[in-house]
C-alpha cells in the first residue's frame, strides 16, 4: 500500500507558486488575496488561519475582514463589492459555511469571476463544464486531481466512484475527472444519499473517493482490492485519549481498509493539505491573468 502524504505535493504546488510570485514581483505586481469570514465558526477562524499564514509564508498581500455573526446581506455585498474594485485584490474568498441567515449562492454571485479563486461562481463552474482551462475550478477538487497526476495514478478510463454531490467537492471533481485535461478522462460515476446498494457500486472502482463527512464511513465491503482511495473527509470525533479530547478522521476507516488498497490517502496530512496549496495557485494565477503575464 502506498500512502498518498499531501505535504510533499503542496510542497511542489508551493514551489512552483514561488517561482510564479518571483516573475510577478520583477514584473511590478504583487498577488493579493481577500479572506471573508463572518461569525465565529471555530473551525471556519482555524482555516481562514491557515490560509492568512500561507500568503504572509509566500510573501504576497492578504486581507482578512471580519464581520459579526448578524452581518445583513447587503452589508456582505457592499464588502464584495469593495474588494472587486480593490486593485491590489486578485483573489476573494468567502469563508463557508455563512450563517444561516445569509445567502450563500446570492454571494457567490457577487464576486467578480475573475477574482472567484474557490471556482464556485457560476462562470468559473461553467468553464470548468465545458473543459475551459481559463476559469478557476474549486480547490479541494483540484488537490484531489493534482494528488493522483503527481502520485502517477493513471485516470485515463479508470472507473471513478465519487460518494458525496456537492459543489464544492463532490459535484466539481466529477467534472474535472470526466475532463480532457490531465488528471481527467476517467468515467465518473457519483453517488449520494439517495445511492441504492452504495457498495456494490463503489467495489466496482478503480479509483474512490469519499467527500460525504461522515467518520468511518467507507470500509472494507466498499472497497475492490487494489483500488485507489482519495478521502476528502474531515471529521472530529470524540478521543478522550488524545490531548485535546477530540481527533480529527476522515471518512474512510483508514485501518481497516489500507491492505487493500493500492494506494490511498491519510486525514489528517492528505487532501486537507492541499486544498490551501490550490487556493495559493489559483491565487497567483488570477495575478497573472489581470498582469497579462
Ligand atoms: P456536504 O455535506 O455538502 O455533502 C455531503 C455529501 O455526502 C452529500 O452530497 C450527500 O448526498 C452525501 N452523503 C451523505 N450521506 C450519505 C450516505 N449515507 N451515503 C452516500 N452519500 C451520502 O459536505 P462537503 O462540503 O462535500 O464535505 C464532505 C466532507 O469533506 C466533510 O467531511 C468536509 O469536512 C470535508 N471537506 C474537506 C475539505 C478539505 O480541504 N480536505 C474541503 C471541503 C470539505
């Protein structure tokens, strides 16, 4: 069994973003992003972090607004509206889930599509449809895809099975998968909730991937010897053994499904890593499309 370790690939996604930002800051430009978090969602504050440590590692200029939790949705989109105007923005993004009482997709419009680097605006999941490499496709889904092109698994008329439908994940990697693009031509099967007899589905998989946010979900009888295993899943659960009583799984029981799999992806140090990695690239590829370089 091979293990599918995120760091090393982030770390080449980070390298090249570097060699980017290099050939940017020459040319006079310097890439910047805008993060949006409102309310204080502790693990929505822990990503939005992440994500603000990364662009200060890089180098590049980020801004993070903080609203309160009964932000009114016109005030979120005079901040929209704000930063597509701001010239030293190339990226936005809106920190999801937002408080319930909040549009989410009435948002995402707002944004400018040239500076949609989650890839969530209609235009960018059109181009993403119709096999545009100029949008910008949603960056969990694209660490997924990057995951198995470095990791030299071979997508070309591998049955793909992806548990779990949303936009964000689910929906947008079937898109990719089913592409021309590299990483792309498999043929994609998506399952969901309503999926009967998920596993005789899923054993039919030479590549699985499980983005359904449940622990433990996928086992054994889900699974075709020799399979490829991609778990998106990030899960707390309970651990009074662990220092801070709780521990983060995926959504695949990782133990007891590893000996059969050819590879496959561990939570934490998998998928999680590289979906801040994406978000740097698409970061500085928006730069670079608005310099024209
Ligand atoms: P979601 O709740 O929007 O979607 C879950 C999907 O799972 C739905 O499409 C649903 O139909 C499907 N599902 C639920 N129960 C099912 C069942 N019994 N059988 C089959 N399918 C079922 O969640 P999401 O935003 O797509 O996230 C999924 C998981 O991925 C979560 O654990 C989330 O934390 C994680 N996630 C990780 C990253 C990352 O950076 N690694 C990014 C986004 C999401």
């Amino acid at each position: 069994m091979k293990l599918i370790e995120g760091k090393p690939i982030a770390e080449a996604v980070y390298a090249e973003c570097l060699t980017s930002f290099e050939e940017l800051r020459a040319a006079g430009h310097l890439p910047g992003l805008a993060v949006v978090l409102v309310g204080d969602d502790p693990a929505s504050r822990a990503y939005v972090g992440s994500k603000e440590r990364k662009c200060q590692e890089l180098g590049m200029h980020s801004v993070k607004i903080e609203l309160p939790e009964d932000t009114p949705q016109d005030r979120l989109h005079e901040v929209i509206a704000g930063l597509n105007a701001d010239d030293a923005i190339h990226g936005i993004l809106v920190q999801l889930p937002l408080p319930g009482h909040l549009d989410e997709d009435a948002v995402i419009l707002r944004i400018d599509p040239a500076k949609d680097v989650d890839g969530l605006h209609p235009v960018n999941l059109g181009k993403l449809a119709m096999d545009d490499s100029t949008g910008f496709a949603p960056c969990t889904p694209s660490g997924c895809q990057r995951m198995l092109i470095e990791s030299g698994i071979e997508t070309s008329g591998a049955n793909v099975v992806i548990v779990g439908r949303s936009l964000l994940v689910g929906k947008s990697l079937a898109l990719l998968m089913m592409g021309k693009g590299e990483g792309g031509n498999s043929t994609v099967t998506v399952a969901h909730s309503q999926t009967k007899d998920l596993a005789a589905l899923t054993r039919e998989a030479d590549i699985l991937v499980a983005a359904i946010g449940i622990p433990h979900f996928i086992g054994p009888e889900h699974i075709k010897d020799g399979a490829v295993v991609i778990d998106v899943g990030i899960n707390r659960i309970e651990d009074t053994s662990a220092p801070k009583g709780s521990r983060l799984v995926g959504d695949v029981d990782f133990e007891a499904v590893k000996c059969k799999c050819e590879a496959i992806t561990p939570v934490p140090g998998g998928v999680g890593r590289m979906t801040i990695a994406m978000l740097m690239a698409n970061t500085i590829r928006a730069c670079r499309h608005r310099a024209g370089i």
